[in-house]
C-alpha cells in the first residue's frame, strides 16, 4: 500500500448484512467489550471525508423523553429519520421556494425516510431538490455579483443553506446544513461539494450533516441526538413549541433486503 493512500475503515456499528445479522456493536457488546449500543460521532466541519471522534458505549444523559421506533429489521439496520423536503435558504436569511412546490413546514408536505449514515460521502437530493439548488444559486450570482466577493479557495458564496426538518409532527427539529460542511475540498480553480441528486430516489444524509452536526446513536432504544457543533449553534431552528437543547429523534429502519 502507498503510504499515502486513504485507509477507510466500515465498521458497520449500525448496519448488519444478510451473513453476519450481528453488527459490529452488537458483537462488542456480546463479548463484554462495551455496556451499551451507544455510539456518537463528532467530526471536523471541514473535508476530506470526515474525521473526528468516535466515542462507543457514550453514557453520556439528554433528559428528554423517549421515543419508540417505527421499524426495524433485524439483519439490515440501515438508520432512517422523517424527513420533509428541503427548503433553501439564500444567503441574505430568506427561504426559497421553487415555484412554490412546497407549502407551509408540516401541513402539505409528506415526510420521506431519510437515511442517516457515516458512511455516506455525499447529501443525496432528488433530481428536482438538485435544480432548485442550481437555479437559486445562479439566480443569486446574477442579483448580487457586486455585493458577494468570491475568494479563492473557498466555497462560492452564492450557495444556499440546506434546511430539513427531521422527526415526527410532535418531536421534529430543523436541521441546517451550511456551505461550507458541504465542501470536501477546494483547490485555487474550484471547490468539492458533496451533495448529489439521487440516482435512486433514495436520500441519504452523509459527511455533510456530520460536519455541521454531532450526532449520538442509542440503537437499543432506536433513537437518534442531534446536537449542532458550537460554530453552527446560531444555525438551528425550531418549531415555536419546540424545546431548546439537543433533540431526540425516532430512528427508523427499513424492510430488510
């Protein structure tokens, strides 16, 4: 091996395959190396991939109450949220809606499952959700080429914040991916960024919401904590009722394959 080659390790904490229904965690703690299947990642918020900590069988306390799961497989535990579609938000603070496709957060809108997964370079969108990014961050550069400086080496400023709100009506959070967790890389002619429409239909949030994001998995109990990193604090909205603090979230697991 090049000493200069990338090493990535899976450790599948969260994902079993058909072979071996046990997933890495599972093992752990069937041989008394940890207590609990309770992990957390906090990583840097800038690329490549992500790099951080990892911290297994975290004990750490959210007093918050708990919140059943909605599906399970035992084999395949790939981690899912609800999630409703996503809003842009330019860079001046404004929401974006494309043609008015999307109504009032929560009222019209159809939750999707949303697959949370460190092993995920990209944001995966869908095809529409990729045009809006596109056309908003175009439309930007034509509206305000003299008020936004573009500086090499670093992520256009013309790009919009990702925003999502995640969980069910009565424990839902929004969560806002920046510009800049979205970049992997930037040399002096271009940057890296990992978000793409979704071949599948399938959307996945990868490196991206990891970087904006630390994020505590309790898979014995099949949720999920959203705390934003200090830097990204000022980035997070709630619903008007909703409780300041970290979130707690359902985790959901899709039909086995």
């Amino acid at each position: 091996m090049a000493r200069d080659a990338w090493v990535f390790g899976l450790l599948g904490l969260s994902i079993a395959r058909t072979n071996i229904p046990e997933t890495f965690l599972e093992q752990l703690k069937r041989r008394q190396v940890v207590s609990s299947l309770v992990y957390s990642c906090h990583a840097e918020e800038r690329g490549p991939c992500i790099s951080g900590n990892l911290t297994l069988d975290d004990s750490g306390i959210t007093e918050v109450p708990p919140v059943p799961f909605r599906g399970h497989s035992s084999q395949v535990k790939k981690i899912t949220v609800p999630l409703l579609p996503l809003t842009l938000i330019d860079p001046y603070g404004n929401r974006w809606e494309q043609k008015k496709r999307y109504a009032s957060i929560g009222v019209n809108r159809k939750p999707v499952a949303g697959y949370v997964d460190t092993g995920a370079t990209f944001i995966d969108v869908s095809n529409k959700e990729f045009e809006g990014i596109v056309n908003l961050t175009v439309s930007t550069m034509h509206q305000n080429q003299h008020e936004l400086n573009l500086q090499r080496g670093k992520p256009s400023p013309y790009l919009p914040t990702l925003a999502y709100y995640v969980g069910d009506p009565t424990h839902r959070m929004e969560i806002r991916i920046q510009p800049k967790h979205l970049v992997s890389g930037c040399d002096l002619r271009s940057c890296q960024f990992d978000i793409s429409p979704s071949p599948d239909g399938n959307i996945y949030l990868g490196h991206p919401l990891f970087r904006a994001y630390d994020v505590k998995f309790d898979l014995s109990n099949y949720l999920l904590y959203f705390s934003p990193h200090r830097s990204n604090a000022g980035s997070v909205g709630q619903p008007p009722d909703a409780k300041p603090g970290t979130s707690k979230l359902p985790l959901v697991g899709p039909q086995a394959k």
